[in-house]
C-alpha cells in the first residue's frame, strides 16, 4: 500500500515539473512564430506533451514493480567478514 502511494506520489510530483518545463519550452519555441503559427505550435505542443505523459505514467509504475521484484527475488551475498567468521567457527 505504502509502496503504490510513493509510485503514485512521484508520477504526480513529476508531471508537476515537466508540465512547468513544458510550457517554458513551448513559449521559447512558438515566441518568434506568426500569430496564427504560434496558436498551432502551441496546441501540438501540449498535446504531444500530455500524450508523452500519459505513455510515461503508464511505463513507469511497471517498471518500479519490475524492479521491486528483482530486489526481492536477489539475495544479497553475504561480505568477507562474515564468510571468514563462519568457517572459523565451523572449524572449532
């Protein structure tokens, strides 16, 4: 429960970030275009945006799960010190 309310958390603390980054990075583009040319670029520009955000929120959740399975599933190998300590005891 925790782990799905974190996920959700960053995708909506992302789209926050790029949805201020994408309207800088429209107006910059569509500043030096004709008034009607820079109506158009500004609505593709936010429909390409929404729409990479979209496929974005979608590809990232299945990711983190993917990864959530391989640390579970990896067992994390035991370090010199304690590999050293357990042949020792096991020969006295």
């Amino acid at each position: 429960m925790f782990d799905t309310a974190m996920a959700y958390g960053q995708i909506i603390i992302a789209d926050l970030i790029l949805s201020g980054d994408n309207a800088l990075i429209i107006g910059m583009a569509a500043a030096g275009l004709s008034p009607e040319l820079r109506k158009r670029a500004i609505l593709y520009g936010m429909v390409i945006a929404a729409v990479l955000r979209i496929v974005f929120d979608r590809i990232n959740p299945a990711h983190q799960q993917r990864t959530r399975d391989r640390r579970r599933n990896t067992e994390i190998p035991p370090t010199h010190a304690t590999s050293t300590m357990t042949q020792t005891r096991a020969v006295t």
